[in-house]
C-alpha cells in the first residue's frame, strides 16, 4: 500500500509545508528531531498538539488539531500539503479525516504506524498515504539520489 520511491520522492520534491501531528516541545522526543530536521531542509513545519496550543515549537504556532490550523494559514493563502503523524495507530483516524477534510495532499505514518483503514479512505479522496516509514530518513535517501543526478539541486 506504500507508494513508490518515485512517489515518495514527488512528495518531498512538490510539498514545502507539513503540519506534524503530535509534535513534542522536548528537543529529545523523535518528532521534535525529525521536525527540526525537516525545517533546517526548508520545509516550514506546522505543530499539531492540543497540550501546547498556542505556544511556540520551532519558532512556529502550535495548533490544537489540523483544521485549526489550516484555517489560520489560508488566511496567508497557505495550505498545509503533509499531515505528517506522530500517534498511535487507534489516533490515525480522525486525523485521517481531518487531513481530508483540509484538503492535503499526502497523509504520512511515522516508523511503527499504521492504519490500513484510513490509508484507504485517504487514498479513496485523492491523498498520497505513506505508513510505517520516517519522513526524515526518506528525505535523507531522496537527498542523496538528488546528488548522484547531474544538474540536480538538493533541498
């Protein structure tokens, strides 16, 4: 049900913002890290996390869930393009429904998460799904593709 690396690496390539759904304030927690990677690559990283609602993590707003934060940036005509999940598989639903419902372009499941159900109702609306995989290690790979092709910039 993972797509293709070709898929994988379109994801990265074409997506510049991902709301990270249980995103931890402890710089030690492995989304905080993977996060913090992710943003020293360009991307801007949007907190989800209803325990730190409002306050900042990595210099961005954190949001108590994804429509709450979808609403705020498409008041600067952005949009949010990876829910990127932190949580475990029984919390992979409603955030499933709600990165539907916010119109994403790829729901992705960290190492260990998986959720066959809402990877299909996701696929079903048109969304990329990637489960049991870490963003930042597919970056790390898509990366190092990008180096060994002539003339291709790396981010």
């Amino acid at each position: 049900m993972n797509p293709l690396p070709a898929d994988v690496a379109r994801i990265l390539s074409q997506s510049r913002t991902i709301a990270v759904v249980g995103l931890s304030a402890n710089a030690a927690r492995t989304s905080h890290q993977v996060s913090s990677y992710m943003q020293k690559h360009g991307y801007r990283i949007i907190p989800i996390n209803p325990t730190y609602s409002d306050s900042q993590i990595l210099g961005e707003t954190c949001y108590p869930d994804l429509p709450s934060a979808a609403i705020a940036l498409a008041e600067n005509g952005q949009k949010i393009e990876v829910v990127n999940c932190f949580r475990r598989a029984e919390d992979i639903p409603p955030i499933a429904k709600q990165a539907i419902q916010i119109g994403s372009r790829a729901l992705w499941m960290q190492l260990g998460i998986s959720h066959p159900e809402s990877a299909q109702e996701a696929q079903a609306a048109g969304l990329q799904v990637v489960m049991n995989r870490c963003i930042k290690i597919d970056h790390m790979h898509w990366r190092a593709q990008q180096r060994l092709v002539p003339g291709r910039g790396t981010k």
